[in-house]
C-alpha cells in the first residue's frame, strides 16, 4: 500500500483537491510518516512557518443535567439524580475572573442537554455574562445544545443562533460531532444527528457567528466512516466557509459504558496519521488543531510535525474528557516549552485566530525553558 499513496500526495502537494477515494487510501495507509511529511508541508505553506499558536480560556460546564444517553459520556447525570448541578451565575463569574487573571481571553462554556432550558434562559446567562465582560469571548454551546433549544423553545436554528448572538456569543465549539455518520451515531448517542448537527452549524455561519469542527474516532467507527465525517465538514466549509479550525481527537474510554465494549482503541500513530490526513484533505479549513488534552503532551507536541499548527488550550478547567479517563494536565509555560522543543515559537491567540501580546509573558519563558542558543529566534515574537 505504501508505493501506491505518492501519487495522492503529489496531487495534493500540488494543490489539487482530494476525493474522498483518495482519503481511504491514505488512511488505509502504513506509511504515516510520508503521509505526515505532506500534511506538513502543506501546513507550513498555509499559515506562518515560525509560529504555533495556543490559546488560554477555560472549560465552564453549567449543568451535568443532561436527557440524552450517549455511551461514550462518563460526565452527564440524567435528570433528578442526586450529583446533578447547575451552576449560578455568582460561580461562573468566579471561574470566569480566575481566567482573567491568568491572562485568559475567552472561556468555552458546554453543558448537558437539559430538559428546562429554554431560549430565553440561555440569552439571560450570555447578556449577563456580556455586560459584565464585554471584551471576554463567549464561545459556547454545541449543535446537540441548540438542537436541544430547538426542541424545547420550538424555533428553528437559525432564529436561534441570532439571538444568542444578539445576547453575547462570539463564537462556537465543534462539540457533538463525535462520527458524522448515523450508522455509528444512532448506536452510540440519543443526541441530534448527522444532519441536524450540520444544519445548526450551517445556522451559526449564516448569521456570521465563527466556529470549530470536531471529530471522536474510535467509537466503533471504521475508515469509511471517518471518510463521511471528512467529507461532510469539508462540504459545509465550501458552503459557508465558517470553520476556523478542525479538531479530531481519540475516544477516551475510561469510565464509560461504550469503553467497556470496544476491544481496540486507535494508537498514537493512528491518532497522528488522521490528524495529517485531515490536514491534506481539509483544504478550506486554515487551522488543524492538536489534542494534548486526550493523547497527551509528547503526542501532542509530535503534531506539530504531522499537519497540525495550534496546541489549542492550556485547558484551566476540563471536566468531560477527563471524566472518561484523560488526565493530561499543562500550563502555559509547559505549553510554550514544548511548541519552543518542536522547533516553533509559541503566539498566544484568541478563540478566532487573532494574536495576543502580553508583556513580559515571552522572556520569561525563554529565560525558564529555552536553551541559550535559540534566544535570537525566541525574541522574534
């Protein structure tokens, strides 16, 4: 299989879109590194070939209250159980001023689909939250939340991605996309499906809302279906173009009902062979987003050099994945030490690319982690 994918990579190292044909072989593939070698390329050509971004916000989930059933979940509590919480307004603002103070910019706020809340409840948390911090970024929710809306406040997605905006959204999460197929979803989740997920994200674009792209592999999934999911993205990107990044991360199995079933889970150089063929496939979508929260900070960091240009979140606070058994931890500095090791210098951005500058952060840092023959390079930022 290695001698046939050179000519795939040619194609697309030549700027000629890939078919979906195209995709399975690459991922049906052994030759990872080849494959990496492209998808890297193709990345240092895309965005600035110095710099790996990263970005310091916070995970808030306002409720565990959830009425779906998904498998692969070890976070929500169904409605009226006794660990069930929402939090108040008083507690988000608390995480929310501990953010601040970290020098973070925004917070990406998720919750369980709770069977009560209607639009009007999440416009009153958003205005709240605005008021109080006009310049922080609110980027929330999920397509399985607003589906959830819809299902409650009977208003179509459109409408009601215009009122949250019109209340303080800046932006959404990918979150829910896990496979976008129905084969693999209906036996997994209760939550919205293929389609409705990309509708809500069609939605969030046409009211000219920015938002990311996620896939969950290895959920009893096999590469035709990692191919739809692809296909899918990349077909509502040449629609709308409202994607800023792509996300794709491994099932975390740990704690949950779906992990006591599944026999084999993907590896690392799987994780790294979907992450660079997304990169070559992914043509329209400017960012390709590392996961070091659920393959760890040495995979993520290798990322670096399989397509991907951005180390995501320090991740103050994460509550989902690390209840399903991801116990990856880091803090700024760690991130920029290992972006710095890769060979990059770390930029610190905003949930929608834009660089931030804060004084001071980047010599100390260098002085902490980087050996004294790369200062030149570090100053640079």
């Amino acid at each position: 299989m290695s001698n046939d994918i050179q000519p795939i990579l040619d194609k697309a190292l030549e700027g000629e879109r890939l078919t979906s044909e195209d995709c399975t072989e690459l991922l049906e593939s052994n030759d990872f590194v080849r494959i990496g070698l492209a998808a890297h390329e193709i990345r240092m050509r895309k965005n600035p070939t110095d710099v790996v971004t990263y970005i310091i916000d916070r995970n808030i989930n306002y409720t565990n209250v959830c009425n779906v059933v998904c498998t692969f979940c070890a976070f929500y509590r169904r409605p009226g159980k006794p660990d069930t919480y929402v939090h108040s307004i008083e507690e988000i603002e608390k995480r929310i001023d501990e953010t601040i103070a970290l020098g973070g910019t925004g917070v990406l706020m998720q919750g369980g689909l709770h069977p009560d809340f209607n639009i009007e409840w999440y416009e009153d948390l958003l205005r709240t939250l605005h008021a109080k911090y006009p310049k922080f970024q609110l980027h929330c929710f999920s397509p399985p939340e607003i589906h959830n809306i819809s299902l409650i406040s009977k208003l179509d997605y459109v409408t009601i991605m215009q009122r949250l905006k019109d209340a303080g959204l800046n932006s959404m999460p990918g979150g829910g996309g896990e496979i976008l197929d129905d084969e693999v979803r209906a036996r997994v989740s209760t939550k919205c499906n293929t389609q409705e997920w990309l509708d809500v994200m069609r939605a969030v674009h046409k009211v000219g809302l920015r938002s990311t792209a996620t896939m969950m592999f290895g959920i009893g999934d096999n590469v035709s279906h990692r191919v739809k999911h692809l296909q899918r993205v990349r077909d509502v990107q040449d629609e709308t173009g409202g994607f800023t990044a792509f996300i794709p991360w491994t099932f975390q199995r740990e704690n949950t009902a779906l992990g006591r079933k599944i026999t084999e889970e993907p590896t690392g150089i799987d994780y790294l062979k979907m992450l660079a063929v997304s990169r070559l496939f992914l043509d329209n979508i400017d960012h390709i987003q590392a996961s070091w929260l659920t393959q760890g900070l040495k995979l993520g960091q290798t990322s670096l050099r399989f397509g991907a240009d951005d180390m995501g979140s320090i991740m103050i606070e994460e509550n989902v994945v690390s209840a399903a058994g991801a116990n990856n931890e880091a803090n700024e500095r760690d991130l920029r030490y290992q972006i710095r090791e890769a060979g990059f210098i770390p930029q610190q951005r905003d949930i929608l690319y834009n660089y931030i500058h804060r004084k001071g952060i980047d010599d100390i840092d260098i002085k902490k982690s980087m050996p004294l023959k790369k200062l030149s390079v570090a100053f640079a930022d």
